[in-house]
C-alpha cells in the first residue's frame, strides 16, 4: 500500500502525517485527539499546549486501558460460559 502524506490539524496546529492507513481513519484519529485537547483546555483553563497534550494522551490511555481491561473480563466470562455449557450438552448427551 502507498504512503500518503495527509495534513490534519490538532489544536489550532497543521501536522503533515506520512501514513499508509486510509486517509478517513487518520482524519478521524485527528479529530479525536483534537476533540480530547479542546475539553481538557475548556475544563482545566490550561493554554500551554504540551500539557495539554499529555494530558489528553492520559485520557487517551486511560480509555483504552480500560476498554482492554473490560474486553479481557468479557472474553474471561464466555470462556468461562462456554465451558459451562459444554460440560452441560455432553451431560444431555450421555
């Protein structure tokens, strides 16, 4: 796949993005990250654009640590469900 260079702009600023991912899902990302560094600005009255970064790549993080942790529990609890209902269809079927 080709690289294509994309210009996304993330808090006022323009970023030139080499990327082989498609263009819409990088706009995207950028919108996100964006939309973060607004509310974190709006909520904590901080201009300096830095802290403001780190603290919505926290939030960022944060989001996705949790959605990994809830996925894990999920996946633990169908394993689990399955089994359960394994052992309960060879029982019917003896």
């Amino acid at each position: 796949m080709a690289k294509d260079k994309i210009v996304i702009k993330i808090f006022g600023r323009e970023y030139e993005v080499t990327s082989e991912e498609d263009p819409l899902h990088i706009y995207s990302l950028a919108s996100l990250v964006d939309q973060k560094m607004r509310e974190i600005s709006r909520i904590t009255n901080i201009v300096d654009t830095n802290k403001v970064a780190v603290l919505a790549a926290l939030n960022i993080a944060d989001e996705l640590f949790k959605l990994k942790e809830n996925k894990n529990f999920l996946h633990d609890s169908m394993e689990k469900d399955t089994e359960e209902l394994v052992k309960l269809l060879n029982t019917v079927l003896e």
